[in-house]
C-alpha cells in the first residue's frame, strides 16, 4: 500500500513538472472559415490573406489598436514637396533569415507590388517611383499631389530582396493564372512572428520572431492557424475547446456562444460592404440567355435588379440582424460617407417588373451568378435569396456557388455575369473604393476591382482628382458627387455591411479592428 | 439449382421460390412498402408536394426557419417547418428525393451498363484483353469511388463550356458515379462467365454457329445476371449516398436545386442553434430510404444463394 502511494507520489511530481513547463508553452489556437490562398503577401488583395500575414510581413505605416496611424517600417514621414513624400525607415530592422531591412527593399517591394500578377496594385498605384536618399531614407514621388499617402499603404507589406531574388519568387505568386514560386508556401518578413510550417487548407504555425524590433503584448510561443469551412464545425471545435478562437461565429449560434460560460463573443460593426456587382461592358453576357447584346447595359435592367432585392428581408433573416442594409458602397466611419446619400431605392417589385417589361424583357432572362460559400457572412445564403427574389420578376438565376479558392481566380479574371463581393477599403478614405471599384479599369491598378467594369467618365475625371485635392471640403463634395452618380446609375447593388463577430476562450485578450484583422501581436492567453 | 439463377422473367418469378419467399418474409414486405411510399413521393412530387421549393418565386424569406407542427411558432402550411430561405422541408424532402433516387438509379444503371459487358467481354474473350480490363479494374479500385467521383467531375467543369455546367450538372454527377463502381460488376459478372462458359449449353450453342456476340447477351447473360442484380440494389443506396456525400462536399447539384444531400449539409450549420429540423428530417428521409433498399437488397442475395435453401 505504501510503496503504492509513493509511486502514485512520484507520478503526481512528474506531472507537476510536465504541468509546469506546459504552462511557460501558450499555443494559441484560431480557425477562420478559409485560408489564404498563399503565403505570398502580394498575391491576393483579400482581408483574411492580409491579416494571416500581417503577422509575418509588416507595412511601413500601420494601424493601431484604434485604427490610428502607428509607425512600422518607417519611423517618421512627411511631405518636403506637393508630390514627394519623405520616409525615414526603422534602424536595425532584421529579416527573418537575418538580412537587414534597407531603402533597396522598399524599392524592390513597389516594383514587385506594381507587376503583371500582383494584386496589390491599386496600393502602390499613385507612386511614380522611389528615389533612394541613403539606405534609411526614400523619398516617394507621386505622380499627382496624394496627401492621403500614409493612410492607403498598411497592407503593402514588406519582403526581402535578397530572399526574393534567391528563391525566385520576385514576382508575386498569380492566383489567377494558377502561377506559383516559393512564396506560395515560405515567407520571410520582418514581422513579430515567423512562418514555421505551412500546409494549405489544413494547418498554418507561426513561432514568435526572437530577433523583432520591439517588444509585443503577446504571450504565445506558437500559433497554429486552422481553416474550418463548416459553421457547425467550426462552432463545435471551439465549444470543445480544440481552438482559442475563431471567427466568424456563424449568427445562429452567437445566442449559443455568448451563452458559453467558458467562452465570450466579439462583436461589432464591420467596416466591409456587401454589394452585387454586373458585367456591363461585354456586348453579350457570358453567362446569359440573351444573345446579342448585354442586358446590364441597360440602366432599368440594374435598377429592376436593385428594386426586386428584399434587402431589409435578407439583413433581417439570413443574416438574422446582424447586417445593415446600406445604399452606399462605403459604411459608417469611412472618410467620405455621407448620411444623407444613404438611402436604398424602395424594394418595389412591381416598379421592378415594368422597369424590367420597358428595357425590352417583359418575359425576363436567364443570367448566371457567382457567388462564395465561405468568404462573407453567409455568402451562399444571400445569393440564394436574391435568387429568389429575382424569380419574382421573372429573371431566372442559374447560381454558381463554389469556394473562395476557386471563385476569386474565376470573378477576377471577369469570368462572371453577375457576382457577389464584399469590399473594406483599406485607407478607410472614400478615395479606395472609388479607385478601385468605381473607376473604369485602367492601368496600375485602378478599377481592377470593378469586376463587371462599370465605366462613367465623370467618376474617371473625379478620381483622380479627388486623390490629389487637399482642401476637405472640396474633397468631400467631390466624393459626394462621385457617389450620387454612381446611385443614379445603379453602377452596383450595395446590400448591407455585415457585423463581425468572434468567439473565443474567456482567457484570451485581443484587439478586433473594424476591417476584420486580427494581428497575434496583440493576443495574450492568459 | 441452376434453375433459379435461369428463372429471371417477371411472370415466371412470381410464382416461383422468389415470390414466395418474398411473401414470406416480413423484412421484406415492409422493406419493399417503405421503399414504395418513398418512391410514389419522390415520382409524384410535383403533385402531391404541398410547395414547390425549385420554384424559385414561390419562395418567402419571411416564412424561413418556421419549426415543425407541434412547436411554438409552427405555421400550419408547412408540416416539417421551413429551412433558411423558407423552403417547406417536407416539400424540400420529396423534390430532393427524386434528385437522390434519379442519381442513384441512373448511375447503377450506367455502372451494370459498363461493368456487365466489360465483365462478359472478359471472361469469355480471355486471354490479352481479359487481363487488361481486369488490371484496370484493379487500379480503378485501389482508388476510393468517391476520388473517382471528384476527378469526373473536376474534368467534367474544366472541359465543359462556360454556363454549361449548371444544366448538366445532375448528368455529371450521374456519370461520376457511376463510372467510378463499374469494377464490381465487372468482376463478379466475369468470375460467373469463367463458370458459365464451360457448359454444355454455351459449347452447343458455339457448335451450331451462333456469333460470340450472340451467346454473350443471349445466352451467357441471363445466367449471371442473379448476383448483378443483388449488386446494384445494394449500390443503389451507395450511389445515393456517394451523391449526399459529394453534393455536402460542393460539388454536386446546385444550391437552388437541393438534394437530400445538399439539405443534410445546408441543414448541418443549424444544428447547434436548435433549428435541428432543416437537417434531421432530411437525414431521416435519407436513412429511410438507403434501409429499405439495403434489407431489401439484403433478402435478395439470401433468396438467390442456393447455398442458404
């Protein structure tokens, strides 16, 4: 019995000590209902691609807890002439496999972020080119006045020349054209943590960077991120306790989850908006019975569209309050939004139908549409719901749904008729989204998110205008002026911003920024 | 006990051991009723269905998520309750049914088309082409159906033209399944044929000068076709569920037009937040249905084996 006790002692030791040295391990953790694409931070201009490796790549100018403007990369900037903006960069800034950070890298970075596969080109879009003043000091020429600079380059990050050019991997991986280098699945940055292994659809780990610039909040010694594609699942994992976090927490079970004495719920307003967008510059739809000519061209066929939307039943039902219908294609709280521009065209399916009967389609039409199954909230949902609707006036939609892996290469090639897609401008300035939504497509990047190429010469001349203005109030009539266009012409059908919500562990600290990035640095187990 | 395996006629079974075997057995009456109401909603849906959930415009989002009879909330027009984009489910149920049945029997269909000639062709051919078919099998085996599946239908969406898929999607689906099961039948259809081909009957039937064709369909066909027909009632609810396991993976029928296998799935995202109804009587219906086909299919291959008489 003794000898019994003793060894059932010297088991309680032996777990004590492996209790002890588990506790000095934190391992963190956090699913999302998709991956990134790619290691390859130039690759796709996508939040959930950028905030994966907003934790291995850093930006010159990022964000701070409150969105505010923080120093990264660069020390200090400011404006020695109307187009040239001067960035004293960090000193002593390491690289992963230990190469310092220099004005050569930033250089190297605009090149690369400005190639044929990049998708980053709407960021570096302004910049004519970048003069080197010593190895810490660029100077950034742009080629109109852009006092906005700093505030439109957080998600241009940062990677190495010098691995870049070793590992060919000096243009950026293309998810477009299938093309893929070392990126796809390495990454070297300057970041708070480091690549440690990476499989794609199943695990991601990242391992604190020893040799960072500064010290972060964070306690974790290992992050291991997990792509979760079903709700149910995903929901069931964290309620398990096989993840810390994970988002987003599909909105049936956010009554379940805030319920959960072991986990709490994050919520808030999103800065993302929800819109439909329609090729309007083929002269005959690919996917479409109407043969000949292009039904989108048609302003009543847009507007019809818009009319025969439930918005309110959608935001209501399939995202079961937690989304606010909006007639803008920015929400509350970018720089730009004007309240008084919000309003939605009635839902009128009548008004829809005549609309429809005067465009010359009294019988309706068939279109195709695709739409992602594990991008937004509830994507798949709400394109089936506008399904629906349509069919009410008699436009028969034959919906594609199909994963963000293979959707995004397909509507961004302009592979599509009629597509559903969400949009955060990164600048948190009206400027991005009309650059890169609005605006016909055109060189460096701009429009190269107006999927169905909605064109009007006046938003085109405003543009660039409204970049360059630095008086506010101009500024704002300008952009005022370019969203009431685009209104009157139904350029695109906004639907609503959704709401973010997060689950987690009650012992985890972290910071939810209004654009859905979830940077480790800030995240503490406690 | 040749004799049984020769007695395929309809008329000829009934009053055969089949038939009364058949009626003396209650697993398979009931089986055989269960699977016969299933079917009599899934042909008649469009009837007998109280909504039409394909018919887009029928659809109201503000009847969604309504619970099943009995439950606080129900409405009286849809007995099962209504899924997220106000689908009735039990109207969802039968219309998703016909897509499940259709699949899997078309896609039997195409594998005992395949597996059965293949299967003759080799056991009587023998030699070279014997050997290669049967490697073929064997490779095609060593691959899970479901891989085969996925491939067809990856191939299918890459060659197709732009806006086709959509109309042809079900055809897809019935090909990948069914191509991928043929080597079953193939096998079994050829280890019958090395039997059956010894005979006297095939050996007179060569003497007079009847054409290889001839004695493959006519005369060596109706004699192995007893253990195919086990075969594809058993995988007739495989091939129904190989079409729920592929529609849950995405790559099936689209979303507007769900199956009992996109239900199931669509209805997955619900379970935890107490709408268990837009997944469970799906799931049921599902079970239901493979169960009758299975003890039926079951009681077939006993009624067939002389060795259990």
């Amino acid at each position: 019995m003794r000898r019994m006790l003793r060894a059932l002692l010297a088991a309680a030791i032996v777990a004590a000590a492996f209790g002890a040295t588990a506790a000095l391990a934190v391992t963190f953790r956090f699913a999302d209902q998709g991956d990134a694409l790619s290691m390859d931070p130039h690759a796709l201009n996508e939040s959930l691609q950028l905030s994966v490796m907003g934790n291995v790549y850093e930006p010159l100018v990022g964000r701070g807890k409150k969105l505010e403007l923080v120093p990264i990369l660069a020390t200090s900037w400011k404006q020695t002439a109307p187009t040239v903006w001067r960035f004293v960069l960090r000193k002593d800034v390491k690289f992963h496999d230990g190469t310092p950070f220099t004005a050569d890298d930033v250089i190297f970075n605009y090149e690369r972020a400005k190639s044929e596969s990049s998708d980053m080109k709407t960021y570096v879009a302004p910049i004519k080119e970048i003069k080197k003043i010593d190895d810490l000091t660029i100077d950034v020429v742009t080629s109109e006045p852009f006092p906005i600079l700093p505030d439109t380059i957080g998600f241009w990050y940062m990677m190495s020349k010098s691995w870049c050019e070793k590992n060919n991997a000096k243009e950026p991986v293309d998810v477009r054209k299938g093309k893929e280098n070392a990126a796809t699945l390495k990454a070297n940055g300057t970041g708070p943590f480091m690549l440690k292994s990476r499989e794609p659809g199943i695990r991601t780990i990242f391992v604190p960077n020893p040799r960072y610039w500064t010290k972060v909040e964070s306690n974790i010694t290992e992050a291991v991120f997990t792509p979760i594609g079903n709700a149910a699942t995903r929901v069931a994992a964290l309620v398990s306790g096989d993840i810390d976090m994970m988002e987003p927490v599909p909105l049936q079970d956010i009554e379940k989850v805030s319920a959960n004495a072991s986990l709490k719920l994050l919520q808030g307003p999103e800065l993302r908006t929800i819109f439909l967008g329609m090729d309007q510059s083929r002269d005959e739809l690919l996917y479409s019975s109407v043969k000949g000519k292009n039904p989108f061209k048609d302003k009543r066929v847009r507007q019809a569209f818009y009319q025969a939307i439930d918005e309110n039943a959608i935001a209501k039902t399939v995202m079961r309050g937690a989304a606010t219908p909006t007639a803008l294609m920015v929400a509350p709280g970018i720089n730009g939004f004007v309240k008084e521009q919000n309003t939605r065209l009635p839902y009128d399916t009548a008004t829809a139908k005549k609309l429809l009967a005067d465009a010359g389609y009294p019988n309706g039409f068939e279109v195709g549409m695709n739409c992602p199954n594990d991008r937004y909230v509830n994507d798949a949902q709400i394109c089936q719901a506008v399904a629906a609707m349509l069919a009410r006036i008699d436009v028969k939609v034959n919906l594609m749904v199909e994963t963000k892996a293979t959707y995004f290469p397909k509507i961004l090639s302009r592979e599509t008729s009629f597509y559903l897609l969400g949009w955060t401008p990164a600048s948190y300035d009206a400027h991005n989204p009309i650059f890169a939504l609005l605006m016909s497509p055109g060189p460096s990047g701009r429009g190269q998110f107006n999927l169905g190429s909605y064109a009007n010469k006046r938003i085109d001349e405003l543009g660039p205008q409204i970049a360059s203005e630095l008086d506010q109030k101009k500024r704002d009539a300008m952009i005022a002026e370019v969203f009431k266009i685009h209104s009157d012409e139904v350029g695109h059908l906004p639907l609503h911003q959704q709401a973010l919500a997060w689950g987690m562990k009650k012992n985890v600290d972290l910071v939810q920024l209004a654009d859905n990035i979830n940077l480790l640095k800030w995240v503490v187990v406690k | 006990m040749t004799s049984v395996a020769s007695q395929t006629r309809l008329a000829r079974w009934w009053d055969g051991d089949l038939a009364y075997g058949f009626r003396r057995s209650p697993v398979a009456i009931v089986s055989a009723l269960v699977l016969a109401v299933c079917l009599v909603a899934a042909l008649f849906a469009p009837w007998i269905a109280p909504h039409n959930p394909f018919d887009l415009a029928t659809l109201n989002l503000t009847d969604a998520l309504a619970p099943p009879h009995g439950m606080a909330g129900a409405r009286p027009e849809y007995l099962l309750g209504t899924d997220d984009q106000g689908r009735d489910v039990l109207s969802a149920i039968m219309f998703g049914t016909r897509i499940s049945l259709l699949v899997g029997v078309a896609a039997v269909a195409l594998s005992v088309m395949l597996g059965v000639s293949l299967g003759l062709v080799s056991g009587y051919g023998g030699g070279r082409l014997d050997a290669f078919i049967m490697r073929a099998a064997d490779v095609q085996l060593s691959f899970p159906a479901i891989l085969i599946a996925l491939l067809i239908d990856g191939v299918a969406r890459a060659v197709l033209p732009r806006g086709a898929h959509g109309d042809v999607a079900l055809v897809v689906l019935i090909v990948a399944i069914g191509v991928s099961n043929w080597p079953t039948y193939a096998r079994t259809v050829r280890s019958s044929t090395l039997v059956e081909k010894g005979k006297e009957y095939v050996q007179a039937a060569r003497v007079i000068g009847i054409t290889p064709a001839a004695i493959l369909f006519r005369h060596l066909l109706p004699n192995v076709l007893g253990p195919v027909l086990v075969l594809a009632t058993i995988n007739i609810a495989t091939a129904i569920v190989l079409e729920a396991t592929l529609s849950f993976l995405g790559v099936g029928v689209p979303p507007t037009r769900p199956s009992l296998g996109t239900l199931i799935r669509v209805g997955n995202d619900f379970l935890f937040s107490g709408e268990w109804w837009i997944t469970i009587f799906p799931g049921a219906a599902l079970v239901i249905l493979v169960l009758a086909i299975n003890l039926l299919g079951d009681w077939l291959r006993d009624a067939l084996n002389p060795k259990l008489k």
